[in-house]
C-alpha cells in the first residue's frame, strides 16, 4: 500500500478504490512494521517522503504494480511506484492507494491537523476485498499499533518534514452523515469525495475575547505573531487576533491595541503605549475604531485625568485628544507625508478602572474603506449616526458624571454619497447643548432654543449647509420660524458631504447626536 497527495496543500488526502461497485477505504494509519521507531525521528516504514513496508529480513517484496492511470491523470503526472506488500497485512496488490507526506507543524494543533489525527482513529481498517472483510477489527491491538506509528509521527517529527503556511487556504471534511454513509465496505455507490478545498481571503472571524480576527491556519497565525483565539471555518482554522498592549511595537496591516488584562478593566495607573509602523511605504491612512473606550470623564471640557494621545501623523492633522466614553466611534489618521512611526498613548494619573480596545488598521488610498482627505471621521452608508465625542452616558467602567464634548476641538464629519442621492437630512435624535457666552458669561441663545449663524454662535458650533448652528435645538429656519422647535435641516449642496464641529477651550455642553438620511435625486433636487 502507497501513499499519493498534493504538495503544500495542509492536508493528507484519502484516495478510495474501488473493487467491483463497493468502496473500500484505505489510510495510512494502516500500515504495520515490525522494525519502527516512535520518536522524532523519521519512522523507518517512511522514506523520500512516502509511505512504505520496510519488510523484516523473513519477507519479501512479491508485487510491484504501476498506480492506476486514473489517480495520476488526475494529479496532472504520470506517477511510478512500488508497493512491497507483506504477507502478514493480507492486502490485495491491485488495491494500491497512495498518499504522499506533506508539510505537518511540529506540535499538536487546535485546527487541521488534530482533526486529521484524530479523524484517522475512526477510520476503519483496510478492507480485504478477496473475504470481502475487514483484515482487522477496528478497535484490535494490531490496529491501534498502526494508529500510534503514524500519530506520533505526525505530532513529534521536528527534522524531516518541510512546515509551510496553508495561505489562506482551508479544508472541509465530507459532512459527517455522508462519510459514515459510505465508510461501510459493503455499501454500493459511486466515487465520493472525502475533503474539499475551499479557499478565502482574510476571512473576518469573532475571536473568544470578543475582537474581530481573521481566520487563518494555526501554524500561519504563530508566525505571523498572532494568538488563537477561538476556531472558525467549521473547526477547521484558528480566529487570529494580532493583539498588543503597553511597549509593543508593530507593523501589522490590523491589530488590537489593548489595555492589559483585556477584557477585564485595568485598575491602575497606566503609561501605556505602541508604535505603530507603516506596514508598507504607499499606507497613506491609519483607522482607529474605538471598540472599547471607557475612561475618565473630562473636567469641564478638558482631559485632565485620562488622555488618548496620537502623535506622529501629517504635521497638518490635527487629531484632538480624546477621553471619556467613547464606544462604537472611530477616527482617522493621516500618514501618507508622515517619515516615522505613529504613537499611540493612553496616559492615567490615578488607580481607576480603565477600558480599551481599539483596532488599528493600515489603510493605502486605494482601499476601500480609506476616507477622502482631511476627514477625521468617515461613514458610508445612506442612513446613520453623528455623535459628538463623549456623548454617550452609558458605562459601567466610568464612574458616573455628566458627559461634555470636549474643549479646542476643529474637525471635520465626511459621508459617502450614496448612488442616485442629491440631499441628505439631518434630524436631532438626542439632548443637543453646544453652548456660546459673551464677554459676560451670559448665554447668547436662550435655554431651550436653537441657535443660528454667527451671532447666536460664535464659537462653539456645527456647520452644516454653510449655515452655523447650536444651542438646544436643531432648526436652521428653513422649515420652521419658532426656534423652541427642533426641525430637520436639509443640504442640497452638490459634492462631498461634510459636516464641521469647533469648540473653543472656555464652555462645554453636552454635545449633539444628528441622524442623517440621504435622500434620492429628484427633478427639484437637481436643479
């Protein structure tokens, strides 16, 4: 019995062969030695990479049979090989089944590989098709020798085998009915096959911890300096997170950037930060997605206990910096003139519970989710939301206290037009308070109104269809005259669709939180 397969494939394929119309199963596991060696060695039975009898020096070789030309046909060459066939396994020689060793890691595995393993103790034993039974019983002391030979080399051999990652490569087994369907000799039916190849492309997974990860082959995760956080692909691959924390250095397309002992909050003082290289020199943008962002809140407008600090991106991106809650949000860095690393800090003065998990992703301008220039936030879609930062009051890190948006802010909200749209609508959903005060400190817009262009806001505002608004309502006049009423506010401007917000470093209030719904392309709209 021989052993055929495909090179850098992370798989062992089982070939079966038919007799007459009933199938028989063949593996490697069913070859038996008299002369082997269960160490790390490369066992004797196995030379020039295949499977072979090595007989005791009281048997011979009696049969040497060319593999069938369909098996090579198959695998695009013709293939040659001996099988030397010991009177003591009893398998007829013109069932040659081949298998060829491929590239195996060199320590057990959560993914393939164990799976292979232990899918091969299930197997039953190769069938002799003259007495139309097995040769063994399944569960016999000659088998479960077999099984052992070939387990202990898979999981110990560290000098023979070649390791290779799977690239982005995964196997699917048969689903599990039809393979026990067919595994009995007796059953009748035509050629079924065992293993699928499916390929993907950096297939998105949830890893055990809650981070996105990619799906990946455990060995080719290791080496590219992520952990195994979970299965995916049906078992079959490891949820790959590349996960980094305090004094980590990194040049990785996406990562997490974490505080220690993630999940759990950290509950001391943290100085704590990464350097994040370009992955590669045209990466023109770094994504930062607050997944988890739970520190302290803001004294009167200012970051004064906790800080989130982004340093190192283009002299003129102006990235403010950050604290508070703010979960689900994201910002965007320029880097494309930038020489250096870009550094990520979060810097704590007291022994609080902090929570963080950001996503760092590497972005060139040609990918998809890169944002146009100069936008600090970014969201596609025809319909969403526009927070202000630290505007959500929900936490149960933070201890409580009346969220503000922050002081000396200056950026800019950027939103993918979506096809056929020509307007895009803006209603306020939440308690909006952008406050202005003269020389005085007396409000410039009365309580519960809306405030309107420079008089009512002059300082502190949101800019939307080149009209500045604040206050405690959100109506630009266009719709109604009373200005107690919040009342939505329409751009019709043609080009990108842009939202401003400035603050200056005197007041805060609590912020705004704007549903936006772009509208479709109609004969009024186009003129």
């Amino acid at each position: 019995m021989q052993a055929f397969g495909i090179k850098q494939k992370w798989i062992i394929l089982i070939w079966i062969v038919s007799n007459g119309n009933a199938l028989r199963w063949y593996t490697a596991s069913v070859v038996e030695s008299n002369n082997y060696d269960t160490g790390n060695s490369k066992p004797n039975f196995i030379q020039d990479g295949e499977f072979r009898y090595k007989p005791t020096s009281a048997e011979t070789f009696q049969h040497q049979k060319q593999i069938p030309a369909n098996v090579a046909r198959d695998h695009g060459k013709k293939i040659n090989a001996t099988t030397p066939n010991p009177a003591s396994e009893k398998v007829l020689e013109r069932n040659l089944v081949t298998t060829t060793v491929l590239p195996i890691p060199t320590t057990p595995m959560n993914g393939l590989y164990r799976h292979i393993v232990n899918e091969t103790v299930n197997i039953p034993s190769a069938h002799n098709p003259s007495k139309n039974q097995n040769i063994h019983p399944q569960n016999s002391t000659a088998n479960q020798r077999k099984i052992t030979i070939w387990r202990n080399y898979v999981i110990n051999n560290t000098n023979v085998i070649q390791r290779r990652p799977m690239k982005r490569k995964i196997v699917k087994r048969c689903p599990t009915p039809y393979r026990h369907k067919y595994m009995d000799g007796n059953r009748k039916g035509k050629f079924l096959e065992v293993f699928q190849v499916v390929e993907f492309d950096h297939v998105p997974c949830t890893s055990s911890s809650g981070l996105e990860g990619v799906c990946l082959h455990e060995y080719e995760c290791l080496t590219s300096g992520g952990q195994t956080m979970g299965e995916c692909a049906d078992g079959y691959g490891s949820c790959c997170v590349t996960q980094f924390s305090c004094g980590h250095q990194t040049q990785a397309h996406k990562g997490w950037f974490t505080n220690p002992g993630y999940p759990l909050p950290s509950t001391e003082r943290l100085s704590c930060a990464i350097t994040v290289s370009k992955a590669s020199p045209d990466i023109t943008q770094i994504r930062l997605d607050f997944k988890d962002f739970e520190l302290l809140q803001p004294t009167d407008g200012s970051c004064e206990l906790d800080q989130f600090v982004v340093s190192g991106q283009n002299i003129n991106n102006f990235v403010p910096i950050l604290c508070g809650v703010n979960n689900g949000y994201h910002i965007y860095l320029e880097v494309g003139e930038a020489d250096g690393p870009v550094f990520l800090s979060v810097q704590t003065v007291t022994a609080d519970s902090r929570l963080f998990a950001i996503k760092v992703t590497q972005l060139t301008s040609a990918d998809e989710h890169a944002a146009p220039t100069g936008c600090l936030q970014y969201y596609r879609g025809a319909q969403g939301f526009l927070e202000s930062f630290n505007y959500n009051d929900k936490s149960s890190i933070v201890l409580p206290k009346i969220p503000s948006y922050l002081n000396n802010l200056n950026y800019a909200m950027c939103i993918e037009r979506a096809p056929e749209a020509c307007s895009v609508t803006y209603t306020n959903t939440g308690n909006m308070d952008i406050v202005n005060f003269d020389a005085d400190d007396r409000p410039l817009t009365p309580p519960d109104q809306a405030g309107v262009e420079i008089f009512n806001c002059p300082s502190d505002w949101l800019l939307i269809s080149a009209a500045r608004l604040c206050g405690d309502r959100l109506n630009d006049g266009s719709v109604f005259q009373d200005f107690s009423l919040d009342a939505p506010v329409t751009d019709i401007a043609a080009g990108p669709i842009v939202v401003w917000f400035r603050s200056d470093g005197a007041r805060v209030g609590r912020g705004f939180r704007l549903e936006y719904q772009q509208n479709p392309c109609t004969n009024t709209a186009r003129k």
